[in-house]
C-alpha cells in the first residue's frame, strides 16, 4: 500500500457535508456489528482503526467510538491529490498524528464485499502500529529505496516477475501449496531463495507476509460471511498480485506446523522468511 502525507488543518463544512458525514456514520455503524461475528478468526480483528472517505477533494475522518459502537466525525480535510472513486488503501494521516486509516470512497457501502475491504485495510493499519516500522528496518531492500527516497517501492520495486524460472518455480510453489505437498513447497521455495538477489527474495516475502496475511484474514472473514473468496493472483503471469496468493498459501501451510501462526504476526514474518 502506498504511504501518503496529508495535512490535517480542519475545514468548516456545509450543511450538505455534514448531512454527507451523518450518512457515513449510520453506513459505519455495520463495522461494530460485523466485527462481533468475525473476531474470532484472528485477534487483531478486535481493534477498530479509523476510516477517512474520499468526498471530493477532502477527506472525511471517522474514528471509532468503542463506547457508543459507533464512528463519530472527527474531521474533513483536504486531501493531497485527487482520489479516485474506488480507493481502498491504508496509509497515516498527519490529521491522526501519524496514525493509520482505512481510506476508502463512498460506494465501499454499497456491498457486504466493501466492508469485508474495509477490515482488509484495517490489517495493514495493525501491522503499520505493531510490527512493521521494526520489521522494514531490517530489509536492505527497503533501506536501499529509503536512500533513494523511493516511498512507492512496496509497488515498483523492478522485480524480475518476466523471469521464466523465477515464474514457473512460483507457480509450482503455488500448485505444491494447494495441494498440501509439504516437500514441493520446501524444494520450490528454496530454490527461490538460491537464484534471487537478497533484495528480490525480501520484496517477496514482504509482500507475501503484507498482503499475504490480509488475504488470508479477508477471505476467512469471506468464508464466514457466505461471499466467494478473493483469488486474484492465483493464475496467470507472475506479478505482485502473485505474492499475496502465495502469502495467504504459505500462512496456511505455516499454521499446520505452528499453533501461533498467524496470531503472531511478526513470528509469522520470520516463519515466512525462514522457509526452505
């Protein structure tokens, strides 16, 4: 996901806005609901983040109000550039202090699958206060980009996805995944780790631990609820999108041989990392 800055000085609102942010709000109040069916897949569905709506140029924060089990408005504020209809990211905001947010666009509402997006991004809000700044620390490929003032690395890192080994040694770590071949999985993997670069194998890993892990969590929460799961990634040319299949496949593989995964989720960094 990418990370942005955003300037949290509070703009007076119309009549129209505050009727807008009154219906966000009411449409808010089915996180508190749903969260109580679905917490017990994992712990850190038990903490609410706030949600900021793209509403023209400015956003509109919500933060959640444990007490009430509502959202109540907490601000509007401009946004740094255009956001499309149809973001669903997380990233801080200047307007929380630093702290992360759910940022999605109105229409998120619409459906059972837009709030099952909305907790989705509330797994990378846990990660990003948890585990994550220690994590990033420790990966030459993010202090290389860091030097570099690349802040959008985690989407354009050059990974070389056009390799034929490296895609048909993916695609067979997938397959072995699938099919709980515990041995193909282990050969798949470390070749992986032979022939790409420390910096390549980190970006895979990260992405499959980032995105992995709230991929394994959406469609658990998908199963639960009676949606189809998320598959994307699962076929085709090797890509990012790969990585989060392959993460969500290797946490579940993980989590047969360890009870703390993926409860634990810097240990179920390091199991991923780890693996060959």
């Amino acid at each position: 996901m990418a990370f942005f800055s955003i300037g949290g000085r509070t703009v007076r609102t119309t009549p129209f806005q505050d009727r807008a942010a009154s219906a966000y709000a009411e449409s808010l109040r089915k996180v508190f609901q749903l969260r109580e069916k679905i917490k017990p897949i994992h712990p850190l569905l038990e903490n609410l983040h706030p949600v900021a709506i793209a509403e023209g140029e400015n956003l509109l924060i919500f933060k959640p109000d444990e007490s009430r089990k509502a959202y109540a408005f907490e601000v509007r504020t401009p946004a740094p550039v255009p956001i499309s209809k149809g973001i669903r990211a997380a990233f801080p905001l200047e307007a929380l202090a630093g702290k992360p947010a759910c940022v999605v666009s109105g229409e998120v509402f619409d459906s059972l699958e837009g709030y099952v997006t909305i907790f989705h991004e509330f797994v990378h809000c846990h990660q990003f206060l948890t585990c994550e700044p220690r994590l990033k620390e420790r990966l030459t490929v993010y202090r290389r980009a860091m030097e570099k003032k690349d802040f959008r690395w985690e989407l354009q890192h050059p990974f070389p996805y056009a390799d034929p080994f490296v895609g048909r040694t993916y695609e067979r770590l997938l397959q072995a995944l699938d099919s709980g071949d515990e041995a193909a999985v282990l050969e798949s993997r470390g070749e992986l780790r032979r022939v790409l670069p420390e910096v390549d194998y980190e970006y895979m890993v990260w992405q499959e631990w980032k995105e992995g892990l709230a991929r394994y969590i959406e469609n658990r929460i998908r199963v639960l609820l009676g949606l189809a799961q998320n598959l994307g990634g699962r076929q085709g040319e090797l890509s990012r999108i790969s990585f989060y299949a392959g993460g969500e496949g290797i946490i579940q593989f993980l989590a047969g041989r360890d009870g703390n995964i993926p409860s634990d989720i810097e240990k179920t960094f390091e199991a991923i990392y780890a693996l060959e």
